[in-house]
C-alpha cells in the first residue's frame, strides 16, 4: 500500500480548502500506519490505554460514518464496531486486522466524499443528538480536521514507539 499525501493548496476557495485539509488529514493517518504487520498497527501505547494505530483507524471510521451518514445525511445507522453506541468501543483494535479496519475507514471516507459532494452548500444544517443542536456542513468539516490533526499527534507518538519513524 503507498499513500499519497497531496498538501493542500496555498489558496482556494473555503469548500476546495477544506477539502483538500480533510483529505491531507485523513492520509497522514494512513501513512503513520504504512507498512506495519497487523501486530505492529494492534500495539497499546501503555497501560492502561488501549489506544492503538488500529484503533485509531477504528475510531476515525466511527467519527466519519457518525458526522456525514448518521447526522448530515439522516441515515438510521448503528456505529460500525459498537451496537451500543459506544465510541470507545472501537480504540480496542483487539484482533482486527488491516484489512478489516482500513476497509471499514475507507468506505466511510468514501460516503462522507459523496455526501459532502451532493450538498448545495457547506450551509446545510443538519440535527446533531449529542450535542443537542443543528450543525453546519461547514462545522463538520472544521471537526473533522481538528479530529484528525489531534490523532494524528496520537499517531506520531505511536509510531515512533513501534520502530522509530518519525515525521510526516
């Protein structure tokens, strides 16, 4: 697997912009994780955290598919990982592999492109349960990247603890 990173342009308009941050966001994820075994990317950080590369992965795939499917789109959809609801639920990577955690998170990059593809507006509100209130495409965007970019920092340190690699 080779990830290819696209830094997002110097100048552009606000929906291109935010684009192409989600999408330079959502890579750095991928290639924090590239070329790791599945025991590699299954490693807790320490105890007693369960946070892992895979588990991360999990969790981004839960955080896509609840903000563009379950609040944008309206779509009566239980989490991916949790019945319950239970966002923790998916940090436990436990014996999931690559395969089954990455192809969950990239069809739900996938439907969250499509569906921020077919709004009108970055405008369009949308009702959010857990937080009690409307939200804005535009919102979701803004959280998305600030989701990444912070397990992201997660994903540096837990790789750097794997085998050393840093940056990116």
């Amino acid at each position: 697997m080779s990830v290819e990173r696209v830094s997002p342009p110097p100048t552009a308009g606000e929906r291109e912009m935010l684009r192409s941050y989600l999408d330079f966001h959502r890579a750095t994820l991928a290639l924090k994780c590239e070329g790791l075994s599945d025991e590699q990317l299954r490693r807790r950080s320490m105890p007693p955290s369960a946070l892992s590369l895979l588990g991360l992965v999990r969790h981004m795939a839960e955080v896509e598919r609840t903000w563009f499917r379950r609040t944008i789109n309206g779509e009566d959809i239980p989490l991916v990982w949790s019945s319950e609801g239970d966002f923790q639920a998916a940090y436990d990577g436990g014996s999931s592999t690559r395969a089954e955690a990455f192809g969950a998170w990239q069809a739900e990059v996938e439907h969250s492109r499509r569906i921020e593809r077919a709004a009108e507006s970055l405008d369009i509100t949308a009702y959010q349960p857990r937080w009690g209130h409307d939200v804005s495409l535009r919102m979701v965007m803004l959280h998305l990247i600030h989701e990444y970019a912070r397990h992201n920092g997660h994903a540096d340190f837990l790789r750097e603890g794997i085998d050393g690699t840093v940056g990116a």
